[in-house]
C-alpha cells in the first residue's frame, strides 16, 4: 500500500510502499478514499521536521528536558543512541480521512461500511488504514467521501464551539480564519449567533463571509473600536481562537474585545504569555479546547474502547463526529467548497509543497485521493532477498526504540541473518527494515513465524502478546527469544509449559544482566562459598505517567511483572537457585497520581537457604543512579553501583573494579545465536526462566492477599 510519510533526520517528504497494518482488536481496517492535509498542524510538523537541530530544540524544550533526564539516568551514550534511532525513522502524517470497511473486529461495524475516521497515527494519508472503533462513524450515503475527509476537523472546530457554550443570538469572534476558523464561522451561523471574524490575511474574508460572516476585521489592536461597535458596545460574548501563531497577540486581543464575564477559548496553537488585569478586571473565563472531544487522550476510551456514559459526557469525540455527518446530510454545514486541491497519493509531495508555502499558492482544504483498488492486501514488503548465509535466520518481532537500540545491533554483532521485521505500524517495519538490512517488513508476526526463511524467532513485542509469539514459534518447532517477560499470568505459563514439552521447545527470556561483567566478577568472587546469601538490590525505576502502555490492563500488566524479574533472575544467578517463595508489599500512597505496585518490596527466599529482597521504587529522583545491588555471604561482601563499579571486600580488604555501566545485552544475544546455532541448550534454563516468572506473579498476589506465597 502506499502512504505519505516523513523523513524524520532530513524532513524529506515521500510516497511509500508499505505492509499493510492488521485489524486492531476493538477496531476496523479500512481502504481510504479521501484524506484531508489539515494545514495548521501539519505544516507546523513538516517545517519543524525540515528545520536544523538547533532549531527544532528551541522550538521542542519539553523533548530536550526529557533528553537531559534520559543522560542523567542512562548516560550519554545511550541517549545518542535513542535520538538516532528517532531520527533516522519515518514519521506519519495525517488524521482526517474517509473510506470502505474492509475488516471489522468490532460489532459497531461491518465490511463494506462507509466510514470516517480520526486520529493520528490511525486516520493517516495512506491506502489503508487501522482504527479503534471510537474514532470512526458511519457515513450516511448522501454524504460523499471527499466531504466526509473533514469529519475530524469539523469535530475539532465543534468540540471549540461547544467549550464556548454560544446562546441564541450571541455575538461571538472568530480570530484565526484558516480551515478550522472557517468550519467553526459555519457552526456559529448554523447555531445562530452574530459572528465577526479576525485574521491577519484579508484573503481570507470574502470565503467567510460568504459562509455567513456578519463581519470580517484585521486582528490587530487598530481595530477594537469595529469589534466593539459590532457588539453593540457591550464586547463579544465568546471569543473563540482558531489561529496558529507562537505570538500571544490573539489572547491579548481577544481579551480587549470580549465582555465582562465573557468566554475566551482556544483552540489553536498559541502563544498564552496572560495578562492579568484585564482577566481580572472583566473576570473573564478562559477556557481551552482540547481537540476533537472529551476522549481524546484517553487510551481507556480510544484503544480499549470504554464509552463514558452520554448521560455524563453528552458530547465525546465520536459523538461529535457523529454531529457533524448528519449536519453534512442536513446540508447545514457545506465543506464543500472549502477545497481548493486535490491530489491523487502520488502527488502528495507537490501538495506539502503548497502547504509549507514552497509554492506561494494560496490554499485552505488540500485533499488527498485513494484508488478504489480491489487488490488483496499485502501484509509484507520484500525489500531485497534473504542471502541464506549462517546458520541463524532471524524473523524479529515488534522493534520498539529498545529493540533498536539494544538487541538487533547485538544480532548483527553475532552474525545473525535478519530476515524479517514485523510491528504494528507499517512505517515502523519498513524504517527498521531499512535501517537494519531486513530483507522482508511487515506487519503479520505470525506470518513471519511462519516464514519457511525464518530458523529463529526474536520477540520485543508488547508484554500481552509475549506468550502467544512463544507458544506459535514453539508449535512450529523454531527456538524463541523473548524479551522479558515471559508471559503475564500462571494460565499463560502453563500452556507454554504444555508446549515445550509437547515439542522439545527451546526459549529464551531477555534476562540480560546475568552476562554482564559487574555481575560475572561477583559470581566470581563468591565461586567456593558453601553458605547462603542474603542479597538486596535497589531499584531506583523513576515514576511513568499514568497513561503509560504499561499499565493498560490488558498490555503492559505492571512493572513488577514486566521489569522486576530482571532482579529476580540476577539473584537466581549468583545463588544458582530457585525462588521458592515470595512476600511483597507495595506502598500504600492514596494518591492517585501514584501507581502503588511500583513501589514496592519483595522479600524471596531461594532454594539454598538464600534470602533476596527486592527494592523497586519510582518515587524518588530520577538524576540518582537507577540500580543498587548488596550481596553478603561467608564474611565477604560485594557491591555493584550502577554496572560502573562493583566493590570486593573481604577480609578487610576492599577491591574496587571499574566497568563501562553496559548491562549484558551483546552477550546474552551471542550466547543465544551460539545454542540455536550448535542446537545446544539455551543459555538460562527454563527451569531458572519459569521459576522466575512465577515469582514475580506472585509477588503480585503476595501485595493483594497480603501473605507468603509458595512458588
């Protein structure tokens, strides 16, 4: 399929030819027909992209901070290595668009259904796209394709309208009159109101004022006194802000022209460097808007699918979609003729040139036309054809920012053959593909399972699809790699366990850190003990926001599960034994702004007589050193900081070594490719992998039942 993505080092513009996504659970796949350029944000996004590095970092402080933080807990080199890998990917584009169902995985729609969609990242200018049911609608058959492409924008200029709460007969402006001021002029009209409109390009007065506009002024300070006189002298009741500016020059406008106690709300992206007096002299209300509705951002409503109640929240996102196509078949909001362009797909590079301004053509609505094209879907894009060199042929499943940074490197190290990668989002396939020499991208793990090229799978995947990757690569008798964890429950377990017995599986778990050399000199160290060990390991994790993929139920299932296991394996390492029981508390904050499993202490005792206790916290300060591990037995201790020192003290003797703070991951991928290679055992028995597993399971259950759990 094809798709218009964006070089993310050069800003290069391009038409690719893409593996098409699958159908989301929750959700719909659906062929395009029209997509709408919504020009504001995106030639926002494209000439930000086109700029130099110093200029994208001033105009992105917020990703510097986060850059800085990632130095302090990672260092330098590992966050060279993130800001390359972001860079040298594609980017998408696009969240407006309209088509035909092709596969529904939900009730709400069926195959051959006319739809509109949104969201970025969802409702991309490509051929085909994948959406969550609670940002699509049905399209009634008066409306056409190329009108419905406006849905979203429409909502975004409704949700506007709405946050302005606009009474019958109101005298209401409109600063900013580019496409979403346009749509937002006619929702006015259409709830009758007096609207008078504001831009700095008188170009754009006579397309509003054909759409009803009472008045159309300059939006400078020149022209208080017609804005005033339009209201009768008493000043707008609403001032709505639809512009794109880094300038606060509409807020202080609006905040001259509205009346006492009147609304100001913005929509677009502008500067808000407030005055005070006159908000408080008038006692304004200012109010922002915040896209296409109540849902927006909020993964529970738009992944997951959870609805809010209308009864509560009348107008979400897709319920204002809804309003705007049945205004569209009323014939009470005409968007018609706000196109000016169409483009077929592959021209889309001549309309981002007319966007950015390259061409100096004056434009508002700039569409972007799809074939009706009946062809069967292609899930993988051959890029070049495998060189069947080695004896490891890797199919690679799901690569994040951490499978780029840590683990395909290390294949290539290892002298793997990288046959196939496949992830969610097809331009994230094709951009790994090409980085990394992929032969075939895609978007069908389970295709490349099944690829007969493909001796060995690879999976980075998110945590809920861990255990059904293992369990296909397993039934079809290919040895697994996967990154922690193994699985997210004992009925996950079980079933793997039933296949590897079934089959002679081979599996391995991401545990990485028992390769790296802090942790090989203390094993080392403690090589003639006959006593058991009490080790403690403090993790310092650093708090994610709430809406973290992490903690979406039916995702991420926790950190404990997801990273603790990493430090529970560390100490089966250095005991050599199994944990055999656990008893964990987590803190028991009542703020809700705290996710209390990831503060939590594990207390695990070993099959030797060993005792473990695992500190993992994420309410301290991200700049301190994130891990921290104490081993004592036999009248000798050890001390890892961080994988940049490890200290030996015994005897009253103290040796201190000196390491590069690099954790095991290019040794543990060696050591993998060497078993599938000679068909030896995997590095970490599964014996060690499941109990592990099982331990971090019910360190969960310990924090709920609050008692001992037997593993």
């Amino acid at each position: 399929m094809l798709q218009v993505v964006q070089y993310q080092k050069t800003g290069e513009m391009q038409v690719m030819e893409l593996p098409a996504p699958m159908c989301p659970p929750n959700g719909i796949l659906v062929r395009n027909r029209f997509s709408l350029i919504s020009a504001g944000t995106e030639k926002t996004s494209v000439t930000n992209s086109q700029g130099s590095m110093l200029t994208r970092a001033k105009k992105q402080p917020e990703a510097v901070k986060l850059v800085i933080d990632f130095v302090k807990k990672e260092g330098v080199l590992a966050a060279i290595n993130k800001v390359r890998t972001k860079l040298d990917s594609y980017k998408t584009l696009g969240y407006s668009s309209a088509g035909v169902v092709l596969e529904s995985k939900c009730p709400e729609f069926a195959p051959g259904d006319r739809v509109a969609c949104a969201g970025a990242n969802y409702a991309v200018h490509s051929e085909i796209v994948a959406v969550p049911k609670h940002l699509a609608v049905r399209i009634p058959d008066a409306v056409p394709f190329e009108e419905a492409a406006y849905t979203t924008v429409c909502s975004i200029a409704m949700q506007g309208v709405r946050r302005a709460e606009p009474a019958l007969g109101e005298s209401i402006a409109v600063i900013g009159l580019g496409l979403i001021g346009q749509i937002t002029v006619r929702l006015l009209k259409a709830a009758g109101c007096r609207v008078v409109g504001a831009d700095l390009d008188p170009a754009t007065f006579e397309t509003a004022k054909h759409a009803g506009c009472d008045a159309c002024f300059s939006s400078s300070s020149e022209n208080i006194k017609n804005f005033m006189a339009f209201s009768g002298g008493n000043g707008l009741d609403s001032v709505i802000i639809t512009a794109s500016t880094a300038s606060s020059s509409p807020v202080d406008l609006a905040m001259k022209i509205a009346r006492k106690r009147g609304k100001v709300v913005v929509v677009g992206a502008v500067g808000m460097t407030l005055n005070r007096s006159p908000f408080y002299e008038k006692e304004l209300d200012f109010r922002i808007s915040c896209s296409y509705g109540p849902g927006r951002y909020d993964a529970n409503y738009e992944v997951l699918g959870q609805d809010y109640p209308a009864g509560f929240v009348r107008w979400t996102e897709n319920r204002n979609m809804q309003a705007i196509v049945s205004l569209m078949n009323d014939k009470k909001l005409n968007v018609a003729e706000l196109t000016t362009h169409t483009f077929d797909i592959k021209q889309a590079a001549e309309a981002y040139k007319i966007v950015t301004g390259k061409t100096g053509e004056k434009f508002l609505g700039i569409l972007l036309k799809y074939s009706e094209s009946k062809n069967e879907i292609a899930r993988d894009v051959r890029i070049s054809t495998p060189k069947a060199t080695g004896k490891v042929k890797v199919g690679f499943l799901g690569a994040g920012i951490f499978g780029q940074n840590y683990l395909i490197p290390a294949l290539q190290k290892a002298g793997a053959e990288l046959i196939a990668v496949s992830t969610a989002t097809p331009v994230n396939a094709q951009s790994v593909a090409k980085k990394f020499g992929f032969a075939i991208s895609s978007t069908d793990s389970h295709g490349i399972i099944a690829n007969k090229d493909v001796n060995a799978v690879f999976c980075a995947t998110r945590h809920n699809l861990h255990a059904e990757m293992v369990l296909d690569a397993v039934n079809s008798g290919k040895p697994v790699y996967v990154e922690k964890p193994l699985c997210v429950s004992r009925e996950q377990l079980a079933k793997i366990d039933s296949a590897i017995a079934a089959h002679n599986g081979q599996v391995m778990v991401g545990f990485n850190r028992r390769f790296s050399a802090p942790f090989k000199a203390m094993k080392q160290f403690f090589t003639d003990r006959t006593d058991p060990m009490n080790i403690s390991y403090r993790v310092n994790a650093g708090a994610l926001p709430p809406t973290n993929w992490l903690y979406q139920p039916d995702q991420g299932f926790g950190r404990i599960i997801g990273e603790g296991c990493h430090f529970i394996d560390c100490m089966a390492f250095m005991t050599g034994a199994l944990p055999v029981s656990v008893f964990a508390y987590s803190l028991g904050s009542g703020n809700a702004a705290d996710y209390n499993y990831d503060n939590s202490t594990l207390v695990i005792k070993f099959s030797d007589g060993s005792v473990g206790c695992l500190e993992y916290y994420a309410n301290g300060d991200t700049s301190f050193a994130k891990e921290y591990c104490e081993v004592f037995c036999q009248g000798a201790t050890a001390v890892m900081d961080n994988f940049n020192e490890v200290k030996l003290i015994r005897a009253g003797r103290t040796k201190i070594q000196k390491f590069d703070g690099k954790k095991g991951h290019n040794e543990e991928i060696a050591a993998t490719i060497k078993a599938i290679s000679n068909g030896s055992p995997m590095p970490i028995g599964y014996d060690s992998i499941r109990a592990v597993t099982l331990c971090t399971i019910a360190a969960l259950e310990s924090i709920n039942e609050k008692r001992e759990i037997l593993i």
